[in-house]
C-alpha cells in the first residue's frame, strides 16, 4: 500500500514542534518516493545526524515502504540561514 503524504504529515506534526514542513511526493504521486524539509526546535543542539535518526525512527515503518526518502532537517535559525543563502 503506497505511503500517504497526511500519513507522513500527521506523525511527524504529532511527534515534534513544527515550525515549517514540507512534504513532497517524488514519484508523481505512486507514494514510493518522498522528500521532506523539517524546522521544529526540537532539533536545537542536535547534530544532522541525530536530528535524521530522529526522523527515521519516528517514519520507520512508512520508510520500509518507499523506493526512496530523503530528509533536510533544520532549527529555526539554520533554516533562516538557509533562506538567506538561497537568495
């Protein structure tokens, strides 16, 4: 059964502060392959690392389902310094 995007959505806003989340389908729509861009404050003093881990525990069973997954994990600050450097 392909893995929803409110799936995805409901837990990862069930488990951590949100301050901004992106959610995208990278499989035109077949729910094999998603992309997901995370800002929450839970991730303060957490190294890349730990903050994916954190991820990949909480979707564990959504991510044994998908072809592919990938993760951008960021503070509030990081993710303004990462605007910043968009621009």
């Amino acid at each position: 059964m392909p893995v929803q995007i409110q799936t995805l959505e409901q837990a990862i806003r069930a488990a951590f502060p949100v301050s901004h989340l992106e959610i995208e389908d990278q499989s035109s729509g077949c729910g094999e392959s998603y992309s997901v861009l995370l800002v929450s404050v839970a991730f303060e003093g957490k190294t890349t690392l730990a903050k994916h881990r954190l991820i990949n525990e909480l979707l564990k069973n959504e991510i044994a389902q998908m072809h592919a997954f990938s993760q951008k994990t960021f503070t509030p600050a990081q993710y303004e310094a990462y605007l910043a450097k968009a621009t």
